[in-house]
C-alpha cells in the first residue's frame, strides 16, 4: 500500500486520496494488533481504497491470497514432537 501511496504523490494525484490512504495505512496495524478478529474491518478499508483508485487492488488480491490466511491451530499432541529449545508457536529457538 504504502508504494502505491508513494505512486499517487509521484504522479500528482489527488491530495484528499493520498491523506485518505495515509490515514488507512496508519489505522491498519491497530486492527492487526487487535486480539479480537478485525480482518473484516480490514478488508472493508482496503475494498474502499480499491474503489476509489484502482492501484490498491493489488493489496486486496494479497489481502484474499491463501497463503494470507490464518495457520490451522496446533494440537497438544504436534507440541511433544518439539526438541529441547524449541518453541513450539515461532519454531524458533528458545
């Protein structure tokens, strides 16, 4: 989003867009960080920006790819599979 942002001001575009976008892009990681599930909220930003410019419809396409989507939980049983050290959330190193 933010280098299509960078695109509409490059091109002179229209300022009440850019600010728009801008104002999006800064409000988009509270939803992300929210611990309640605000994908719809998400997506009804991006679907607005799409509609008022076209450029932005590459971060819907990412927004609705599968490989975007939430993992399957992990059982109880797939964490005594892990090594000493291991986290079992990151797959990371302890």
């Amino acid at each position: 989003m933010l280098a299509e942002i960078r695109a509409l001001v490059s091109e002179g575009d229209s300022l009440s867009l850019v600010a728009k976008a801008l104002d999006y892009a800064e409000y988009m990681p509270l939803l992300i960080a929210d611990p309640n599930d605000r994908t719809d909220d998400f997506r009804a930003l991006v679907e607005e920006l799409v509609a008022a410019h076209s450029g932005f419809a590459d971060a819907l396409r990412e927004l609705e790819s599968p490989t975007n989507q939430a993992p399957p939980p992990v059982s109880a049983g797939m964490l005594d599979s892990l090594g000493p050290g291991e986290s079992g959330e990151f797959g990371m190193l302890a």
